[in-house]
C-alpha cells in the first residue's frame, strides 16, 4: 500500500503506477452513512477531481476516502480539502486558481 494524507473531510492514498496516466479511485464507507449519503459524498469529489485532473502529476494511483462529514460539506470545502491533500503529497504540477 502507498503513503496516506489524512484530513477531516478525506483521506488520499498515494501509489506510484508503471504508467505515464493518473489511476483515480473514490470510496465511501459505511460509517459515512446511508447509501444517499455515501453516494453524495462520492459524486462531491468527483466533481472536484473532474476540474482539477488536469493539474495533477501522471504516474500515480490515487484512492480517495469519504469521511463522515463530506456529504454535508460545500463544494468549495470539498475543493479545499482535495487540493490541500494534493499539495501535501506533491502532486499539483502548478499553483491553483480553480474551486
């Protein structure tokens, strides 16, 4: 298993690939809450990972963890925790102006 970064909304799991791409994968546990919850959380950093792709270093697999407060969590809170996450674990290729 690769290098964890904790924060209160997510956890990122960090793991050099073979590969010149960016693996990405989202979860959401049951102590996240029900299934409406879970799936709220997940589609969240989904969205935030769609625009910030782009920015991200390739030849990594990321797995992102919902925690138990993401689904209550604005968009720009969510964006906030995944680019501090992604800072944390020198994966931005440039600074951020986007979220």
């Amino acid at each position: 298993m690769g290098k964890s970064y904790a924060h209160p909304l997510i956890v990122l799991i960090v793991n050099p690939n073979e590969e010149q791409t960016t693996r990405i994968g989202v979860a959401a546990g049951r102590s996240v809450g029900g299934a409406v919850k879970r799936n709220r959380g997940k589609r969240l950093l989904r969205a935030v990972l769609h625009l910030l792709l782009p920015h991200i270093d390739p030849g990594w697999d990321l797995i992102f963890l919902a925690r138990q407060g993401l689904p209550e969590a604005t968009y720009e809170q969510a964006c906030s925790a995944v680019k501090d996450l992604l800072k944390r674990a020198g994966l931005l290729k440039s600074k951020l102006y986007v979220c």
